[in-house]
C-alpha cells in the first residue's frame, strides 16, 4: 500500500509504556500503509523497581489500549530485546516514552534505523526528565524531537522538530494530550524523511543541557514560597521521573503531610495570614496561603505512613 514518501508500508515495531502511545501511534502508522507488528512493554513498566498493583493496573490499561489484531510483547530483561526485536523481522523501529536504552544488536536489527521520541527541542533536556525539568524552569512551550536513536540516551540525529504551548491553567491531562497531538501531527514528516533514508542533521553537543532525574528533596513544598513557585513544583513534579520511584510533590498541611497533584491559581484579595494556614475549604479543594498569596489545592490525598 502506498505510504508517505512513496514508499511500500513497512513492518514496524512500536516500544512505549504508554496507553496513548500504543492506541494513537498504531492507528497513525496504520493509516499511512504500514505494519505494526507488535508493540513491546518492558516487564518492569514503572522502573527498575517491581511492578506493584498500580503498576500492574497501568500495565492493564496498556493492553487494553491497544487496537485490536495488535500483538503486544512483554520482555522481561534489556538483555532480551534484541533476540524478541529480531524474530519480529522489523523494518523500522519507534520508540515514545520507553525506558531502555537499545543495545547495539537491537539498533542494527531495522533497515531503515531506529527512531525515538523525545518531549523537548534536543539537544536541549537530554535525559529522563524533559517535561519535568522544562516546566520546573517555567517553560513557556514544550519542544518534541523525532530522532534517529544511537549508542547512548538522546544523542542521534534530527529528523524533525515541532513545539507546543504551555499555559499556566495547564494539568497533567492537558499537557500530555498536547504531546500526543504535537506528535501525530510531526509523525507524517519524520516517515517521509525515513522513506528518502535521510540520515537527519546532527545535534550540536555545545547546546546541550540536561534532564537528570528529580531529586527527592525537591518534592517538598515550602509555604514560604510563592504560590506561583508551589504550583510550578506540583505540576513538574506529576511528570517527574525519580531515581528513588515517582512521587507527587508534599506538603505539610494541618499537622500531616499529603501529596498534591494538582493546583489552581487564587482569585481574590491576599488574607496576609502566616504561610502554611488553612484559608478555606471548597468541597474537595482546600486554599493554603503561601509566601506572597493563598493558593488552592485542587487535588490532594493524604500520604501513607
């Protein structure tokens, strides 16, 4: 079947551990004329710690997301990979939201390479943490990075590159569909340049900054300060990536921590009560005053012991 770039469609393989991921990029691909052999989940979906029962139940969602006709692979060690890659037979390999890095066998295994999704403008975010560093540093627009995948994380070279707007109203929910729609919409692009075998343009190592993993410490909410800051934290932490595992930013709040995974911002007069007091309850939400104004806490749990 005729694809873009004038190429025939190609058996493609799909690794990601996201629900989004698997349904939208399979369906895309589909459309174009090509194969999704498989989509392949590493065992370990949430990290290198053992799956637990939201883990398992995140992994249910995966395989519930995925089209029909769509075998999906588990592989329980990186090691493994190649040797599941290479009985698949792949044309081309995509990879969006997927936590290993390639070995060298697995990247040699496609005629026409190996492609990696990455949520910022590289060589700019290198690293776990893209969305979470970029708006831990108040980004006005999150970049996406189609790119051909080498030896190490985020490294290869350009195919194509596109950004899209942040806002401050902005959620998890939000920002994500926004990542998938920036992606959808640069998908046709990256196979045309796939189809011509264009190698894409090398990054530039001078530009490049890091997006190592969070460090625990930051999770922490200090009411002393802004409440512009507190919301950036809450929200770069719901797309965080922690060596130690995930974790929701906290906060002390009447004498007991709670996680907060969503904010929104005050409209009103500053009360000039003490940072940390309890303003107002609104059903489920709750308004704590900050260093310099209350802010509400819109989505909040108690944190386990």
């Amino acid at each position: 079947m005729p694809t873009s770039g004038g190429a025939s469609g190609w058996r493609i393989v799909l690794l990601t551990v996201a629900p989004s991921v698997a349904h939208d990029f399979t369906l895309a691909l589909r459309a174009q004329g090509h194969e999704v052999v498989a989509l392949v989940v590493p065992a370990g979906v949430r990290g290198p710690r053992p799956l637990d029962m939201e883990g398992w139940a995140e992994l249910g969602r995966l395989f519930e997301s995925a089209p029909p006709s769509l075998d999906v692979l588990l592989v329980s060690e990186r090691a493994h990979l190649a040797a599941r890659l290479l009985a698949l037979k792949p044309d081309l390999i995509l990879s969006f939201f997927f936590p290993w890095k390639l070995t060298p066998e697995a990247l040699a295994l496609a005629p026409r390479g190996a492609i990696n999704v990455h949520p910022s403008l590289l060589p700019k975010y290198r690293g776990p943490c893209p969305v979470g560093w970029a708006l831990r540093d108040d980004a006005r627009e999150l970049g996406l990075t189609f790119h051909r995948m080498d030896a190490t994380f985020d490294t290869g070279p350009v195919l194509v590159q596109g950004t899209l707007p942040v806002i401050d109203e902005d959620t998890e929910e939000t920002l994500f569909e926004k990542l998938m729609r920036a992606s959808r919409r640069l998908l046709p692009r990256t196979l045309e340049r796939v189809a011509r075998g264009d190698a894409g343009e090398p990054q530039v190592d001078a530009g490049a900054t890091p997006a190592p993993f969070f460090e625990l410490a930051y999770r922490d909410i200090d009411w002393r300060d802004t409440a512009r800051s507190v919301h950036l934290k809450v929200r770069a932490c719901r797309f965080a990536v922690w060596r130690e595992g995930q974790g929701d930013a906290r906060a002390p709040l009447q004498g007991r921590w709670v996680r907060v995974q969503r904010t929104r911002a005050w409209r009103g007069e500053d009360p000039r009560a003490a940072p940390g007091t309890l303003l107002a309850r609104q059903g489920d939400e709750c308004l704590v005053q900050c260093g310099d104004s209350p802010l509400w806490l819109a989505a909040y749990t108690p944190e386990e012991p």
